[in-house]
C-alpha cells in the first residue's frame, strides 16, 4: 500500500522567507518508510506535482491511496 498526501512545513527556524513549503509525499504506512516527495511549487497544488510523484515509484501490485483532492 502507497498513500499520497501533501503537507505543509511550517515554523522551520532555517527558512529564508515567510513562504511555507509544501510538499506532495509517498508513504509506506506498514513500514513507516517514505518512498519519495517532490516539492509543490507555491504557484500551484497537489494535482501539478502529482505526475513527477507517481513516476518516481514503481507501482506495480501496488494499492495507492490518495486525499479527496487527488481522486
């Protein structure tokens, strides 16, 4: 099983501006792992890194889960 959810950083001490950063995220929930993120440009959502995400992943088998933005 994969879930793809995005989340937002925020109140990192290092960053340079107030932007928050976002990132678009593949979880292995079972194992705890994170298999691959990509960043989510502040001009866009989810749905623009989603295609970078998924070819980053060998989905084959796989049971991929998603937040209500991305079905």
């Amino acid at each position: 099983m994969i879930a793809i959810d995005g989340k937002s950083v925020r109140g990192v001490p290092w960053r340079q501006s107030d932007e928050e950063l976002h990132i678009l995220n593949a979880f292995e929930p079972h194992l705890g792992l994170c298999l691959a993120q990509v960043g989510i440009d502040s001009k866009t959502n989810e749905i623009g890194a989603m295609p970078d995400l998924l070819s980053s992943l060998s989905l084959k088998g796989a049971v991929v889960t998603t937040d209500a933005l991305l079905t």
